[in-house]
C-alpha cells in the first residue's frame, strides 16, 4: 500500500465520528440483532432501540438490513428526527426514502405500459394521519419486508410522539406486516411507554448496553487487521479499558495508533503506540469536553482532589442506566491515592460536580442517602479516564 493509500484504508478502519454503514466493519450486538430481527419476523410487534449517546444504536440500526437481506427483499428506510418535526414530516421523510415501481400508459395512451419509479411520498395525501399512515403501509410492499427506523427520537415533541405511539397501534390492531423500530436515548423511551400503555404490548424493548470488552476487541482487531497491523495483547488491554464500553473511544484511540504505526512504519501496535494514541486523543479532543474537564476540577487549592474524585467517578461500576452511588467510587478513589476515603470525604466533591459552578457533569437522581449519579455527557467519561492514565495518576 501507498503512504495516501494506507491513510484513506485507516480512516475506513477507525471512524470515530460517524455511525458504521459496513457490515464488515460492524462487530458484536449478536443479542441485540436477534432481539430485533425476531421483531420484525412477528406481525404486530415493534421496538424500540435505547441506550446511552455513543454506543451505537444508529450504526445497529444501518446494517440491519443486511443482516437479514440476503435472501429477502428489505425496504428499511432510517430518519432522523428534529425538533421541529410534525407527524406529517416524520412520514413525509420515511415515504420519500421509499421508491416503487408502477406500471403508467404512455402519452397518447397509445402501446404498452411503462415502468416507472416514484418516491412513495408523491403518492400519499397531504396531512398524513396514524390512519393515512397505516393505509399506505399495508398497501404497498408486496412479498418485500418493510422496516422503519425512526432515529433520535427523543428529540420530537410530546405530541408527535403520542401520535407516532397511535400509528403503531393501529398498525398493531390491523397486523400490518412493517415493523416501527424507534431509536433513541434511555429515559425518552421509558416515558414513551409509561404514558402509552395500551402500546407497551406491541412494543419490544431493546437496550443497547456498553459493549462487552470482546465486543469492543473486535473492532481494534478487524480494524488493524485490515490494515495488517497485530496488536499486543497488553496494547489491547490498554486500549479496551480506557474506552470504558464505548465504542466511539475504540475507534479514536485506533484511528491515532494507526497514523503512529504508519507515521513510524511499524507493524505491531505496543503499549508506547497506544500512550501517545492517547495523548494525541486528548490534544484532539472535542473542545466542549476539554472545558468541561477543566470547569469541572479547576481550583485554586494545589491539595484538592476534584479530578481525582471526576477519574474514580468515571471508573465506578454502573448500573444498566450508567447511574453509580457514592459507595461505588470508594474503591476506584482508593486505588487512584493510594489510600481509602470515607464517603463523607468526598460527598462534598460530588454534590459540586452536580452544580452550576463545576459545569455541572455529573446529574443527579433520586433522594438524599439514595442519590445516584450520571454522566451528563457519557463521552466525558472514557476523557477523564484517559486524562487519569496519561497523567499516572490510574495505575497502568
Ligand atoms: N457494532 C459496532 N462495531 C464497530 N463500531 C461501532 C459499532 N457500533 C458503533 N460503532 C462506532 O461507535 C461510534 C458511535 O456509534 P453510533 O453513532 O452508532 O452511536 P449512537 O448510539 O447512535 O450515538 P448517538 O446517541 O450520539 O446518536 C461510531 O464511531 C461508530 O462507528
Ligand atoms: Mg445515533
């Protein structure tokens, strides 16, 4: 391979910022896809997808289809929803993704018939209905099987989403055969089936989990593998560790290990690659993140220990939500110092990071004694870690 050629092969192996359309590239959600594909077999049901931002709900939700289309015709429009979405330009937007074939009399209507092909949404009427909508998806279709995914989800109106809860229960009561698959974050999708109940029936849940550390080995492996790099299993824990089940992280510390392998003609990534992979990720970081960061463990007192406490946060074990209590940092805070802390010695730290005046960064549930704690932004997490290891202050 050329120099240009290797750097073009390293950004299809490693892309950090964009949801994987490839199903080479894809790795893992084996329980997710056959939560989903056994769906969209069944008449009458429909999902939903959710999880947290960057686990990779949209790159699940683009190469579903060629799971399952290799001996099936798949019509599998995806949308994204805006804010200023309507339920009329929700469906607008599906249907225009869809093409037919129709047979038309040519000028004259003179000879035979002409093929034609139409975006389905020239043919539907002008303000779209749950019962407009359920008519056009039984109609058209034939022996293929329709899909549609609604992503981001979250971010349309109560309203629109009540409306969108109405079609897939008229599609539902009628056994259309398409399935509704909604993607979106957590929470969006739990207030959506608790104020529809009589949908929850004809609605599969589906969470997206972080991925398991296989998981996200596999996408350092098939990524250097295609660009004939090894990598050390050191070098491979490193990595897997630090992207804390995200996969956004994989590909940002393969994408900087790569362009160090190719800048320095190496052939196997090691645990010095994969050192200044991660300062390299860190300069490169997006700039919200980096203030976030700062605003959130500046202090003028040289002995404070907020970015201490922020690395044991990131690093405490979390519950399916990503939520952790206090007594879950007590253990990563005591490999951090080198010594245990009580939580009362750092509960202050933690009720600041929930405030205006550290961002805040972490948000907070539940009542006092039970509080639980959140990232707000899940992508300052595997930063605050990798910031820990590029300044020893996690042990290696
Ligand atoms: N199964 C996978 N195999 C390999 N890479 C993946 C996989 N899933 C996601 N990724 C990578 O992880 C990153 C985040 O993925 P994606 O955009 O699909 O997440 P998302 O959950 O839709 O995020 P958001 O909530 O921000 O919309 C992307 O860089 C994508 O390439
Ligand atoms: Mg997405």
């Amino acid at each position: 391979m050329s120099p240009l050629e290797l750097q073009l092969e390293i950004s299809r192996a490693f892309s950090p910022t964009a949801p994987i359309d490839e199903k080479s590239l894809f790795s893992g959600r084996i329980e997710q896809l056959t939560s989903l594909i056994r769906a969209i077999g069944q008449k009458g049901q429909h999902a939903v997808l959710f999880g947290e931002r960057g686990v990779g709900k949209t790159s699940l939700a683009n190469v579903l289809a060629s799971f399952i289309g290799t001996s099936n015709t798949i019509i599998a429009p995806r949308i994204n929803c805006d804010a200023g979405d309507t339920f009329d330009s929700v469906w607008r937007k599906v249907f225009s993704e869809i093409v037919i074939a129709r047979d038309v009399l040519p000028v004259g209507f003179i000879g035979s018939t002409e093929r034609e092909a139409l975006p389905l949404d020239n043919l539907v009427p002008n303000q779209l209905s749950p019962e407009s909508v359920r008519r056009t998806l039984s109609q058209f279709g034939g022996g293929s099987i329709t899909v549609v995914i609604i992503d981001e989800f979250d971010r349309l109106t109560q309203e629109v989403k009540r409306q969108v809860a109405d079609t897939i229960k008229t599609l539902s009561d009628h056994a259309v055969s398409a399935t509704v698959v909604m993607v979106g974050v957590a929470d969006s999708v739990q207030e959506l089936i608790e104020e529809h109940q009589s949908v929850e029936r004809a609605i599969v849940q589906i969470h997206m989990p972080r991925m398991a550390k296989k998981e996200i080995s596999a996408i350092i492996e098939q990524g250097m593998g295609r660009l004939n790099f090894t990598v050390d299993t050191e070098a491979m824990d490193r990595i897997v560790t630090l992207s804390q089940g995200l996969p956004h992280y994989a590909h940002l510390l393969g994408l900087h290990a790569a362009e160090i392998m190719a800048q320095n003609n190496l052939t196997s990534v090691t645990l010095p690659v994969v050192d200044k992979a991660i300062s390299n990720s860190l300069d490169n970081a997006q700039q919200s993140i980096k203030t976030a960061w700062h605003t959130a463990t500046s202090s003028p007192r040289k002995d404070n220990l907020f970015s201490e406490v922020l690395m044991a946060c990131a690093l405490a074990k979390t519950d399916e939500l990503g939520y952790f209590a206090a007594q879950d940092v007590r253990e990563p805070l005591g490999q951090i110092l080198g010594r245990q802390l009580e939580i009362a010695n750092y509960a202050q730290h933690l009720s600041e990071f929930c405030g205006a005046k550290r961002g805040p960064v972490l948000q907070r549930i539940g009542g006092s004694r039970r509080y639980r704690f959140r990232f707000i932004n899940p992508l300052l997490q595997p930063f605050v870690v990798m910031q820990g290891f590029s300044k020893n202050k996690i042990p290696h």
